[in-house]
DNA sequence: AACGTCACG
DNA sequence: ACGTACGTGACGTTA
C-alpha cells in the first residue's frame, strides 16, 4: 500500500518554535523552529518510509472563518518575530528536500489538509497526518492516521479511528462535535458556556452529535446546563461549523506532484552547515558517498555497523564515559536503546545501535562491553540505561560511577540534574540542550565532570553513600520498575462503576440541597455557593478567594446538611479519578503497572514514586483502601508480602539523641505513643487512656516534624498553653532528646547543613534568614531532615540486602515497590517461609543501632489483605 | 503554569 | 506580634 506523509507546517514550525530554546548561529539568525521541524521531518521520514509527501502552510489572508465569524483567532497574540523569521528558511529546506508546499488565500492549512488526505485516503493509500493540533484528530479514519506531537516534536502519538473510539469514546466525526460545543480559546471559539471538555464529551457520546443533544434537550439532566444549551442552541451549531476541517478546498492537486523523491544531499548539507545545525548533519537520510567533501568540525566517530562496533569494544581498557538515548514512546515496556554516546581514550563515539543490522552479532558485543568489569562506566542517570540492558538479557559490571546522583547527594534541593545543567554549574560550560549529549562526550566535559564530582564526594566524605548505597541501589530500583505490580483490571472495572454511580448520586443531592447546579469540583464556584449564596461563615481564606479545604468543612459540617456531602463528594471524586481512572490510564501491555521510582527528587533522601505514584494508593479509609484490591501477585499462587518497619523515625530520633528512657521502651517492646503518654501525663501504663495515646502520638509526630505549640495545638484541638505543656513534659521526661534537637540546630547554623547516620546531607539556607518565619522553617527542618532522611537511608540499605540475598538464593521473589517505611514483595509459594524470615532479618539488620528495629510482616491475596 | 486540594509516609 | 508542623505526586480548575 502507497504511503503519504503530510506536515502540518504551520503547527509544526510553531511546536517546535515553543519546545526548543531560542536557538541562534553565530551571526545571530533564530534557528530553533527550523531545527525542531527539520528534526521531526527527518524522523517521520524515517519511520514512516512515505511514497508521497507534501506540506501545508497557512496563509496571511483572512480564512472563510474570519468572514463569518469575526472573533475568530481573535485575541491570538502575534507571531513573535523570532519565529516569523524561520518560516522561509523552513520553506526553503523544504524545497531542497523536494518537497511539495501547498498554501492557498483563505483557507488554513487543515483544510488542505483534509480535502488531499480525504483524496488519498479514499483511493486506498495509507494516510499520516502530522501535526501538533488536536484539532487534527477529526481527521482520522481507517486508513488516515493522525500523528500529534508530544512533548515538543521528538516525541508522537498515532491515532487510528481505532485508536480514539477507544481513548476518547467518541468518533473522529463526533471530535468536531465535542469542540463544538466546549469550544476552543486559541480559536476564540465560543462553544457552549458551562460546558467543558467533561460535559461536552459526555454528551456527544451519548447523544451522538449537536443536533441530536439539542433535539433531545428535554432528557438533559441539569436545569442550567439544559438553559445553556437552549439559549445558545446557534452558538453551539455554528462553533461546529467553524471547528470543521473542511474537505472540499478549491485545489489542483496531481498525486505525481508529492511523489517522494531524493534530496539534493551536497545543497541540504549546505543549508545545514550554513545554519549551524551540526547534530542534523549525521541523522541526514542516506544520499551519496561524497560526505568528506563538506568540511564540518565533528570530532567523534560514527559506529553504525557491526565491524566498528567490534574494534571500538575491542580497544577500550580501562575506563569509558556514557550517555545516551532511549525510544520509544510508549509505556515501559517498548523502550530501546537509540543511540549511545561514548567517550574512551580520548576518543567520542556514537553508537548508532538501533541502526546496526542483525542484532544478534550487535548484541553479542554490547553484552561484552556491559558486562565486562575491568571496563569501568561513567553514566549519567544509570538506572534507565541498567533496564533497557537488563531486557536485553545485559547485566552490566563495573557501572563505578553516576553523575546524576553524585550531584544530587552533593546538594539534594536542586530542581534538576540534567547533564547540561551539571555541567554548567560544576565546569562552567554552557552546552546547549540541544544534543548536549553528544557534544558533552566529544568536548571530554564528561570525563572532566567526573573528576570534579568524584573528588567534592571525597571531600564530603560521602563515598560509602554513593559507592555502597545509592550505586548498588539503582540495580534495585530498575529490577523493581521492570517487576511492576500486577493488577486486577476487572476489579478497578468493578469499582469504577460502583464509583460513579456513588458521584453522581451525590452529585445530585448537593444540587438539591444548594437549589443550584454548579462545578463541585472548582473551589471557586464551591466558595461562592458555601459562602455567599449559603452565608456559611468564612472560617478560612487563600490568596485568591474562600478557603474549602477538608479542614474548613470539617467545621462547617454542623451548620448545613450540604457540607457533610461534599466532603463526601471531594473524597470519592478524589479516589475515582486518581486511584480508578488515573491507574487504569498506565496499565502497560503486561498487565502490570510499572512505576518509576526517582532517587534525585526529594531533599530528604527518599524515593519518590511516579507515573503513578505508588507510594500514595489509599489505606485511611475503607472507601480509598478498596483501590488496594486491585493489586494482585504475578500468579495465582503467588503471595504479597509487606513488611513495615516499626516506628523507624522515632527510633532513629532515640538512636541519635541517645536517649536511655526511649531507648528502653524500645528495647522493652512497649508501644511507644503509650510509653510518652505514660511520661507527659503522668499516669502509670496500665492507665493510658486511648485519648492520651493519641494525644501523645500527636506530640511524637510533632517532635519528628520539628515541633510547634501552635502547629500542636491545632492538631490536637486544645489551646497554645496546653500544648506548650505537653512538650515541656515531653522534653522533661526526655531530656535528651531535648538536648540533640537543640545541638541540630545549632550546628546547621553554624554549618549551613544537617547529616544523616550515613553522611547524607541537607543544606539549610532558611536557617540564617532574617525572617523569622523563614527561619522558624529552617529550624523545623534542621529538626526532620536527619531524622526523616537516617530512616530513609536505612530502608535503602535494606532494600539493597534483601535484593542482594534473593538473587544469591536464587529467589525468584522479587521487591516491587517501597513505601517509605515498608517493602512489597511479590512471593513464590515454594519460597515464602524463607523469603519471609529473609526479609525480616536484612530488613531488621540493615543497620546496627543503639535501639533495635522492629519488622512486621504481613501478608495475603491482594495488597489490600497484605496488613 | 499556578493554585487548591488531597492521597501517602 | 507574627504564622507554623516534615517529605512527596496527581488531579481538576482557572487565568
């Protein structure tokens, strides 16, 4: 089947102009829009492999659009000159590359667009469309693909009629429909007021299109959104109208006029030299042999076959700098190795490896590289290259040294560790983003980097940290991110529709009892209604209105029976969509849910969990925890095993402040929220009520944040003075603990950091400001972070012991997720006593402490049981 | 993109 | 006389 390729010029000059830096030449000309465009061109041409090609640009003149319709784009700013300037140079690449460029006086490109793909769709050529708009997607039918960018331009998405019935629920057909009625700011389409994405995609789903909704007005629930749609039943016809790609443009189009044919490879290396785009030069698609005439100032070398890739494994010895790049766009699991950029000797290279023919022999030498320990690795960010080798069947030895993490213990508060970044603050070097992979490794910044980082490590005395926990454990966190965590999709189906008829039912009522339908879940329609239309009092406000947050209604609940529903309606809409939608959205193709776990992120140490974040599923409350039901072990006999660390930060705080009094209670078993209740209240054990248990666990928790009456009499109900009480007898009856919190804070104002048992370190700047807030948070956090970041040191120790322990026993239970305190564990049957016993031992042993730590462990078919 | 909100430890 | 717990990530709304 014939292939056509068609870019949607304008859209795409524009992403890529908004994606990319403001790139320039030496002589100043902007350079970033025609990059990115190019860039994309080059990649779609690649893999889509076209017969036929064409681009379509906008015209400056007004668009049948405009003449009846004259808001239309109203309000769209003016193209910034930067990119105004790129559009001839983008053409002109255009015209080297052969490719066709159609543009006509008063119509958009989307409609030339349409009415070419409709042609060539309806004479049975495979279509795809590429374009940064949505709008786009109406478009898509069998054999017309849409193909939006993501994510700047690197990064597509293809849509299939298929492919959107199924994410959208609606037909290409209905898209115009949905836009019709939500309308479109950019366009300054007016659509339907009140009527969103939400309600406009629902309708058109169940109804089918416009006109149908507002034949079927009368079946409408919801009296405003029913007046709306009546009182601006023209509006909503006639912003379809406007969204509507048409398909008839007036055009002389001959299919011979697309047909793909090759560049002029001496003139498409010139305009790339001309404009400064190196990096463009070796993704140029094949076009003769006379690369060496064309000076250029590259200085690595190129491996893309087999042979090359053999000398080049041959010839390392020692030690070798590595960056690289992933593809793939989908889930977790599709990602492969693209390129990978290597510096070794003195030399760069890039290896092209996705390029390489017969995998087999390509592999072979890859695995010799990887899995050669004598050849030390420098890598940037290991832990995805460590998975896509790991599924490659690679296990890597000698990976020595990371650049990311070595920044991130070095100071943990920045937002970003990107290798340009790195370089910049440690070398002062500016790269640009832009292929600073490579250009990292040829200019050796790589290797310099390395010994800047290696040596500030040395001097922090934060080897152990780096070489003996954080290394060793991005083998663990990949192994667990490839593992992922089974699900039971027919469950969350389940709860699902058990969820939304509880939304909707509660829905209904807060319209009733407010005699009004309004959005719940906009806190600014949900102020005004509490507050204006209720005359509930204000107890709380925020920068830009009425404050409604749980805590505000929690006190409104007895002045109106509304309140009581929305927090209800807040709760189950928040489980509904990040714990019911949200998870469903990332199951991968393995019917598992792959999360990533992040080890540069938080200040403190921990991990943190993303896409999605597991460390946040539900346990609370009844309702929220039913989510954890969902997940289930790999097999049928398989087991979940969670093991948590008891009172971990509590017992670090004892262990530092080497408190004999809390270090006993620990050691005798005694619950520790009974023990300081016993002590701040004064009444023997026997006679702790569990309302002083509580209000002692609140003062515990206090002293770990770095404690406040205030804060504590907030928490607690009761007033500034009582709570000053309790932790004057708290600090009496542990007076060390009193002693190491002020010495903390002491010397993270005299040394601008805190450390944790394992030398991690947090630097302090709040701690010196002369506002007294900022600094009353510097002392707070002088306070926690040893204490919240000592745990977290020693649950990554344990993660790194239970891993180490499985493999050597050849376990094939494996951890699948952290949560902080706790391990999950997908467990064998055959395996489980031993893993049990092994988990608890490395966990409980991870390190030894003045007081002893404490495991449970528990266990079940779904996680939900596992506690 | 910022804000408010809320899920977890 | 101030304003206040520590650490995260995701979602929906609004500007």
């Amino acid at each position: 089947m014939k292939k056509v390729l068609i870019l949607d010029g304008n859209s795409l000059a524009f992403r890529a102009f908004y994606a990319l830096p403001l790139l320039t030449t030496s002589e100043g000309k902007y350079t970033n829009a025609l990059y990115g465009f190019t860039n994309m061109l080059f990649k779609m041409k690649e893999e889509i492999n076209p017969d036929y090609i064409f681009a379509a640009f906008d015209r400056k003149a007004l668009t049948f659009r405009h003449l009846e319709y004259k808001d239309y784009k109203a309000g769209r700013k003016k193209m910034p000159s930067e990119l105004a300037e790129q559009f001839p140079r983008i053409k002109q690449m255009l015209s080297i590359m052969n490719i066709k460029i159609y543009e006509i006086e008063g119509y958009e490109a989307d409609d030339i667009i349409g009415t070419i793909a409709d042609k060539c769709g309806a004479s049975g050529m495979e279509v795809y469309v590429v374009t940064g708009d949505r709008d786009a997607l109406q478009l898509a039918s069998d054999n017309i693909n849409v193909v939006i960018t993501k994510k700047g331009v690197s990064e597509t998405e293809s849509y299939t009629k298929e492919r959107m019935m199924e994410e959208f629920k609606v037909t290409p057909q209905q898209f115009i429909d949905v836009k019709g009625l939500m309308g479109d700011k950019s366009d300054n389409i007016p659509g339907v007021p009140g009527v969103g994405e939400k309600t406009a995609f629902k309708l058109i789903a169940e109804y089918g299109s416009i006109e149908n909704v507002l034949e079927n007005i009368d079946k409408i629930s919801g009296k405003k959104l029913k007046e709306n749609l009546e009182a601006f039943k023209e509006q909503a016809v006639h912003s379809k109208h406007l969204a509507t790609i048409v398909k008839d443009v007036p055009i002389e189009f001959n299919i011979e006029d697309i047909k793909v044919s090759e560049a002029d490879a001496k003139e498409l290396k010139k305009f790339i030299i001309q404009y400064q785009m190196k990096s463009l030069l070796n993704k140029l698609p094949e076009c003769g042999e006379d690369t060496e005439e064309i000076k250029t100032d590259i200085n690595y070398e190129k491996i893309d076959s087999n042979e090359k890739l053999k000398s080049f494994v041959d010839s390392i010895k020692d030690i070798s700098f590595i960056s690289y790049e992933l593809k793939g766009t989908e889930r977790f699991s599709t990602k492969v190795i693209d390129n990978l950029y290597v510096l070794t000797g003195g030399k760069s290279y890039v290896i092209e490896y996705s390029k390489i023919e017969n995998e087999v022999e390509s592999l072979d030498l890859l695995k010799k590289y990887f899995e050669k320990d004598e050849i030390k690795k420098v890598v940037h960010d290991c832990k995805n290259l460590i998975t896509v080798l790991s599924k490659m069947n690679i296990e890597v030895k000698g990976m020595i040294f990371d650049t990311a993490i070595s920044a991130y213990l070095l100071d943990s508060a920045k937002q970003n560790y990107s290798l340009p970044k790195l370089v910049n603050d440690y070398l002062c070097e500016d790269v640009d983003e832009v292929d600073s992979d490579i250009k990292i490794i040829e200019n050796s910044f790589m290797s310099r980097l390395y010994e800047t980082l290696k040596s500030k490590i040395e001097e922090q005395q934060m080897e152990k940290l780096l070489y003996e926990v954080e290394m060793p454990l991005c083998f663990v966190l990949s192994a667990m991110e490839s593992a992922g965590f089974n699900v039971n999709r027919n469950k969350l189906d389940e709860l699902e529709v058990k969820f939304r008829e509880e939304i909707d039912k509660t829905q209904r009522i807060i319209y009733e009892l407010c005699d009004e339908e309004f959005n719940i879940n906009s806190p600014k329609q949900l102020g005004k209604i509490l507050f204006e239309k209720l005359d509930l009092p204000i107890i709380k406000k925020t920068k830009t209105g009425y404050s409604t947050n749980a805590e505000v209604l929690e006190k409104l609940a007895d002045k109106h029976p509304v309140i009581e529903k929305i927090i209800y309606f807040r709760q189950i809409t928040k489980i509904y969509s990040t714990y019911v939608e949200g998870l469903k959205q990332v199951i991968d193709k393995d019917g598992k849910i792959h999360s990533s776990f992040n080890q540069t992120v938080t200040t403190t140490g921990r991990l943190s969990s993303t896409d999605p974040n597991l460390q946040n599923i539900p346990i609370k409350y009844e309702m929220g925890r039913e989510i954890r039901k969902v997940f289930i072990p790999n097999n049928e006999d398989d087991i979940i095993l969670s093991a948590d660390y008891s009172q971990i930060e509590l017992r670090v705080l004892a262990h530092m402040a080497g408190d004999e009094n809390m270090i006993n209670a620990f050691a005798h078993h005694t619950d520790i929220h009974t023990k300081t209740a016993s002590e701040v209240f004064n009444v023997p054990i026997e006679e702790v009520t569990s309302l002083l248990r509580s209000r002692a666990k609140a003062v515990n928790f206090g002293i770990v944040y770095g404690i406040s009456d205030f804060s504590l009499s907030q928490d607690l109900h009761i007033t500034r003075k009582e709570a000053k009480q309790y932790m004057d007898a708290y600090f009496e009856r542990y007076p060390k603990v009193k002693e190491y919190l002020d010495k903390t804070i002491v010397d993270a104002k005299k040394d601008g950091y805190a450390l944790t048992i394992l030398n991690r370190k947090r630097y302090i700047p709040e701690i010196s400001a002369s506002n007294k807030i900022v600094k009353a948070l510097g002392e707070r956090l002088a306070m926690n972070a040893p204490i919240q970041g000592s745990a977290a040191d020693i649950i990554k120790l344990a993660m790194i012991h239970v891993y180490d322990e499985l493999k050597k026993n050849k376990f094939k239970s494996e951890i699948i997720l952290q949560v902080h305190d706790e391990l999950i564990l997908n467990v064998k049957q055959n395996e489980f006593e031993q893993v049990k016993l092994l988990v608890k031992t490395e966990m409980e042993n991870a390190l030894k402490l003045h007081v002893g730590l404490d495991v449970d462990i528990n266990t079940g078919n779904t996680w939900y049981e596992a506690k």
